[in-house]
C-alpha cells in the first residue's frame, strides 16, 4: 500500500526537522565540554545578536515567496529574483557593519571579549538570508527533500567545521575558541547554498522552467509586490519578538547578576547554565510536539477550508491531549532525573538546579506550538502575537527584579522563561475554548494514570537494577520509564481517534 504524497512529504519534513535537532543538541553538549559554562555563556550572548540580526533581514521573506511561488510559479520566480538580490545586498552590509560594529556592541553586551565572536559570525549574516530565501522559494515548488538535504548537510558542516575550529583555537584562550565556533555557521551555510544552487540550475529537474521571456517577467503586477511585501513584515512582526526577548536576556542577566554582587565571570558562567545547558536539556522533548505541530499544521488546514470543522476539533483535541501527557511525562523525568542527566551531558551535576526549575517547559512548550498552529489555521494570527508580546515584557519584568533577590540566582531566570511559554498559553487557549471544551478536565484523568505509571515505572527499573548494575544505569532506567509512558500515550491516542471517528 503506498502512502500518499502529502503524508510522505510531511513525514520527511517532520523527520529532517527531527534529525537536524537531534544533531544541534548533541553538537551544543560538544561544546560545553569544550569551552564550559564560561564560553557557553558568551556562545549564547554572541548568538544572541545573530539570530536577532538575521531575524531582521530574513524576516518573512522565506514564508512569503513560497506562498506566492505555490499560487504562482512565474510570479515567485520574479519574486524570488527581486528578492534574492535584495537579501543578497542587505546580508553583505549587514554583515560588513556586524564586523565593523562588533566592539561597540561588545561592550553594549557588557563584555569586550565578545568583540570576535561578533566578528567571526559576520560571514554568516552575509549567506544565510539568501539561503533561507532560496529554501522558501524550492518550499513553494514542493521540492522537500532537496531541501531536507540541505538543511542536514548544513548541520553536518556546520558541526564538524565548529567542533575543529574550537579544538585548535582552545590554545589562544576562550574567547578566540567562542569566535572559531561561530565560524561553523558560515561554512555549513556556504556548502548548502551551493548544493541548492546547483539543485536549481540543474537541467535535470525538468519541472522548474524559468525560460520565460522577458516581457512576461516584466508583466507581474504591483498588488502581487506588494502583497508580497505586506505577507513578509507581518511574519517579522510576529518572528522578531523571541529574538528581541532572547538579545535582551543576553543583556539583563549578566548585568542584574552583577549588580547583586558577582563576577563578570560569574554572571557570565550562570547566564551559560542557564540559557545554554539547562534549556538545551529540558527543551529536548519539545522536538516530538514540534514534528507533532508541523505535521498537524496541513492536516488542520485541509480540514478547516473544507469545512470539516468536526474533524478539525477532533484532531486538535486528540493532539492537544497528546502533547499534554508527553509533556507531563517529559516534566516528570527531568525533575527526578535532573542531576543524573547533568551528570550524563555535561560531566558534572551544575545544571542540576537549572533543571529542576524548568521542569514545565517541555509541557507549557508543547500546548503553546499546537495552539499557535491551531489560531494560524483558524486565521487568527493576532492572538499568537498579543501573547508572546505579553509574555516576554512580564519575562523580562520578572527576570530583572526577581535575578538579584538572594536565593533566586537560578529560580528568577527560569520563573522568567517559563512565564513566557504560560502566558502565550493561556491567551491562546481563551480564543481556542470555543473548539477544546471539555479539554482540561477530560484530562483529569489521563494525568492521574500517567503520574502513577511513572512512579510505577521508576520503582520497577530501580528495584530491577539493585540487583543487577550496568554502565550508565539512570539512561537505562530513564529508557525504560520512557518506553512505558510513551506506549501508555499512543494507546490513549490511538484509542480517542478510533472513539471519535465512530
């Protein structure tokens, strides 16, 4: 039996998501055992400004041109030559002025020793927009696995490029050996672009033709432009707010820290534990929700347009009470496993506390994707965007009072993200209650079982191996646990799509 086309292209989009995280944790746990809490702390606040800077100039330029590329496949490719050039200029100064510019933001940042970070990373600024813009147009021509590729090439590079460079530089000191893992960036990007350029101008792929004459190519009309253009800075409008709030951390925290008394160092080194181990820990969950979000997103379109609203409450029911029990279970052996997976990781237990008090994450996480895509299918995008506009002034609200009242050096930056994951949850949920009533406490039940089987699971694996010990017994013990609620989770899955399809 063969599976659909959109199954199979969803199914490798999720999948190359999936891999590309899976490959980006791995590769940050690398690096911490290379530079330390320290130099993941100026990692952070180094990507920081990059991430905020390529936001900026990409915005919603990818998402836009491969939504007029699948309406319109001669007005994307006039788009995307218009575009190209554009992003292509924009990137290069861009990335001229980051380098120019990188010691006066060094020390906006409050730390001189970022200045070659911020240089080192300059290249980056200059390929990326153009790539992802390149991938926005092949999404429009439905070319996922091309695109899939790229993005795990970039990855692999990237990886290996950053892993060698930090390595030979570690010698010169920590923040030349941040500067030399930021050059990873560019040097995956480059090798990806010229894997995707020769994608496009291969004469084998027989569906692009861009033989158009050129008075045809003149003929696109100024509302499709700037529809265009309207589409891109509405996406930037609602993508720019997490950078912004990520940039202003990197500013905050080691400041405020300061200001109650530590170190530069210090403040530097709680900054890296907690935004660049503790978070990488306990947002690892997440990618299953994410690929859950990301398939789920055609689904719930498909159905809403052709008036299957039944169907539509169905699915996202059903979804929304799975990402609930994965997060529970997710939140449950993150906090009881908490110095065991520090341990494992990063070699020692100082992440450990960091942890423990983002335990909720993966679960507020997960309900905040599913019920973004839900608005975004529905046509709501202004509650999604009110909400994370509100999150993040109360996470920085807290973050700057909370961080230097004794005893809250950790507990204040966690309160501080994990109200920026409730708060967007809640708003979206209010608009979204019309559709999931009942939710909440049809949960009830679900939550008590999984709690039990958890606590069930935890005693078996620990009594099992008081008896016989192996190598790494908390990963064995957290497999197992694992195995057990994820098999409670799909047959309550499995169980409520039969039920409500009957």
């Amino acid at each position: 039996m063969r599976l659909p086309e959109l199954v199979k292209q969803m199914a490798l989009r999720a999948g190359a998501i999936f891999l590309v995280k899976v490959i980006g944790f791995f590769a940050r746990i690398m690096l911490f055992r290379l530079l330390g809490s320290e130099g993941i702390g100026f990692y952070q606040m180094a990507y920081s400004v990059y991430a905020l800077i390529l936001t900026v100039i990409t915005g919603g330029f990818p998402t836009a041109i491969s939504l007029s590329t699948a309406r319109n496949l001669k007005e994307g490719w006039s788009l995307f030559k218009g575009g190209a050039i554009f992003l292509a200029l924009s990137g290069t100064v861009l990335g001229y002025y980051c380098y120019s510019l990188a010691s006066p933001i060094s020390i906006l940042l409050g730390n001189a020793h970022l200045e070659f970070a911020l240089q080192c990373m300059a290249p980056a600024i200059a390929i990326v927009p153009f790539l992802s813009f390149l991938r926005g147009f092949l999404h429009g021509m439905e070319f996922y696995g091309y695109i899939a590729m790229s993005e795990i090439i970039e990855q692999l590079f990237r990886i290996v490029v950053m892993i060698m460079i930090t390595i030979s530089w570690l010698q010169f000191g920590i923040p030349y050996a941040v500067g030399g893992s930021m050059l990873g960036a560019p040097a995956g990007a480059f090798i990806s672009l010229c894997f995707l350029l020769v994608v496009l101008v291969s004469s084998t792929l027989h569906k692009f033709n861009f033989n158009y004459k050129k008075s045809t190519l003149r003929k696109i009309k100024k509302p499709a432009v700037f529809m265009f253009i309207y589409s891109a800075l509405s996406i930037l409008a609602t993508r720019l707010i997490v950078p912004v709030s990520d940039f202003l951390d990197a500013i905050i925290i080691p400041h405020r820290l300061q200001d109650a008394g530590m170190s530069v160092s210090d403040a530097i080194s709680v900054y890296g534990i907690m935004t660049g181990m503790a978070t990488t820990i306990v947002y690892m969950p997440t990618l299953v929700t994410f690929a859950l979000a990301y398939t789920l997103s055609t689904k719930l379109t498909t159905d809403w347009q052709a008036g299957r609203k039944d169907r539509f409450v169905r699915d996202l029911r059903s979804s929304m009470e799975a990402a609930w029990l994965w997060g529970c279970a997710s939140s449950l052996v993150l906090f009881f496993y908490a110095r065991d997976l520090s341990n494992l990781l990063f070699s020692n237990g100082i992440a450990e506390t960091s942890i423990r008090f983002m335990t909720l994450a993966p679960l507020l996480s997960g309900i905040r994707e599913l019920s973004t895509v839900a608005l975004w299918v529905i046509g709501d995008k202004k509650t999604p965007l009110f909400g994370l506009i509100i999150g993040v002034i109360c996470s920085l609200t807290l973050i700057y009072y909370l961080i230097t009242i004794p005893g809250f050096t950790y507990a204040g930056p966690a309160i501080g993200i994990l109200s920026l994951e409730l708060i967007p949850v809640l708003w979206n949920m209010k608009t979204l209650r019309t559709f999931t009533i009942g939710f909440p406490k049809g949960l009830t039940s679900s939550t008590v079982v999984i709690t039990l089987l958890f606590f069930v699971s935890l005693f078996l694996a620990k009594l099992i191996f008081q008896a016989v010990h192996l190598p790494l017994q908390p990963t064995v013990e957290m497999l197992l646990i694992y195995g057990c609620l994820i098999l409670y989770i799909l047959i309550r899955y499995l169980k409520n799509e039969r039920h409500l399809i009957l």
